[in-house]
C-alpha cells in the first residue's frame, strides 16, 4: 500500500504542480509543492499505520489564552 501512495503522489506531483512552473507561475508551484508535501507526509503516515498526535491540546491552550 505504500509503494501505491508513493506511485500516485509521485505522478500527480509531475502533472500538477508542473502545469504552473510551465506557465511562469513560480509562487503558485511552490505553493502547489509544500501543499502536495505535506499531503504527502500525512498519507504516508497514515499509510504505514505511525501515531500522530492530535493538535487538539495545543488549540485548547490557544482558546485558553483568549478568555
């Protein structure tokens, strides 16, 4: 199943964000690329069943501080 997140993110990464460097539209693919990134990461975590914390205590404390 990795090797299949691996394949997919590695061909929509060619088309994708590609599109927009060809078009002169470099802010726009970087933009497209740290997104596709970290979509990445997190599929690929996902996939290889890794913990990730929940950001849930840290948005609480944030909440927090308004009051």
């Amino acid at each position: 199943m990795a090797v299949l997140i691996v394949f997919l993110y590695a061909f929509i990464t060619l088309i994708d964000p590609y599109g927009l460097l060809k078009q002169g539209l470099k802010r726009d693919f970087y933009v497209c690329s740290a997104l596709c990134l970290l979509s990445f990461v997190i599929a690929f975590s996902l996939v290889m069943k890794w913990d990730i914390p929940s950001p849930t205590p840290l948005i609480e404390s944030w909440v927090k501080q308004l009051n």
